[in-house]
C-alpha cells in the first residue's frame, strides 16, 4: 500500500481539489482514485482529513434527466407524507418525530375545563 502526500490545510498545491470544489466546478472524480490528502491538525483530537482529486482527471458532472428528475421528486414526496394521516405536510417529516407536527402533537379536543 502506497502512502498519499499528504499537505497541511490550505497549503495543497493546484491541480487538487475536493469533491465539493470539483462540484462547485461542475465536476466529478469520474472513477480517479485519490490522489492527495489535506490534514487539518485539531487539539487533542485526531486531525480532520480531506481527500483531494486531481483536476485534469475529473469529468463533467452528468446532466439530470426525466427519469432522475421523477425519481427525485418522488423521494421528496415520500419525506413529507406523515405515514400515521398520509397527507402530504409541506415541509420534510422530522425523524425525531417520525411524523407531522399535527399528529404528533394533536389539539386537545373541546373537553370542559374545571373551573
């Protein structure tokens, strides 16, 4: 196994890039291994470390088509129907509900009040 160079945060030379840089460019690593590490040293933690792609070597992002586009929008759909009333909420299901805001906390209903 082979050793990547590695280089303090923010001193990689150019030609590298990340995979969030690569996106902001409108690439992808298109299969590359990596090339190059970043490590960013932290106090008494293990120092955080990001990987780094060659830039000549990366590919343009695939364009989105009907179907992806289908299929994104139904997984949306899935996060915002409440699986207890099936309605779709408008806004993405909380996991620490695991429902919508209404059926987790519904209104009590018109009981008398004691007075």
């Amino acid at each position: 196994m082979t050793t990547l160079p590695t280089y303090r945060w923010r001193l990689a030379p150019d030609g590298y890039a990340t995979r969030r840089q690569l996106r902001a460019r409108g690439l992808r690593p298109g299969g590359q291994d990596v090339a190059a590490q970043l490590e960013r040293p932290r106090r008494r933690r293990p120092p955080l470390v990001a990987y780094l792609y060659r830039v000549d070597l990366a590919k343009p992002v695939r364009p989105m088509t009907e179907a992806r586009w289908a299929a994104l929008e139904a997984a949306n759909r899935a996060r915002r129907t409440c699986p207890a009333c099936r309605r779709d909420a408008g806004y993405v299901i909380p996991a620490s509900l695991g429902m919508c805001v209404t059926c987790a906390f519904p209104e009590p209903s018109d009981s008398p009040r004691s007075a």
